[in-house]
C-alpha cells in the first residue's frame, strides 16, 4: 500500500501543530481571606446636620454655585459678585 503525498504532507503538518500554551489560572482567594481583607457595613451612614450658629446662611454664586455665608462682610461680597 503506498500513502499519497496529500496525505504524507497533511500527516506531516498534524505533526508539527503544537498545542496552545496553557496558561496558569490565578488563585482566587477563599471567602475567609476576603473577609478578613474587606471589612466594613453596606448600612447607610447617618445624615449630618449643621446644628450651630457660626453659618448664616448659604448664597448663590456663579452659575448656581451654593457657598456657605459665615459673616455680613463675606455676604455683601458675593452679593456685589456677577
């Protein structure tokens, strides 16, 4: 029985095909070690509130910018601002 050359040369490239490279997984971390690394709540913080006298009140500046007014000087500044 002789082998034809189509199948001599399709038997001789099948032969140097290399396989893919095998990458190596990465590790993922067990849920112990993530707790241990991420700790912390997902609640709500609390709301804060100013509760003391210093501020007067708050003015509107340049393109409806809010900034706190602390005294009558800093508020007829901003009123004389375009």
């Amino acid at each position: 029985m002789t082998i034809s050359l189509a199948a001599k040369l399709s038997a001789s490239i099948e032969s140097k095909k290399s396989s893919p490279a095998l990458k190596s997984q990465p590790s993922f971390p067990s849920a112990q070690e993530w707790k241990s690394k991420f700790q912390g709540s997902t609640a709500p913080a609390t709301t804060k509130e100013y509760t003391g006298n210093q501020m007067l009140g708050i003015a509107t500046m340049h393109k409806s910018n809010a900034v706190p007014v602390f005294s009558q000087e800093s508020a007829k500044e901003i009123g004389k601002m375009k």
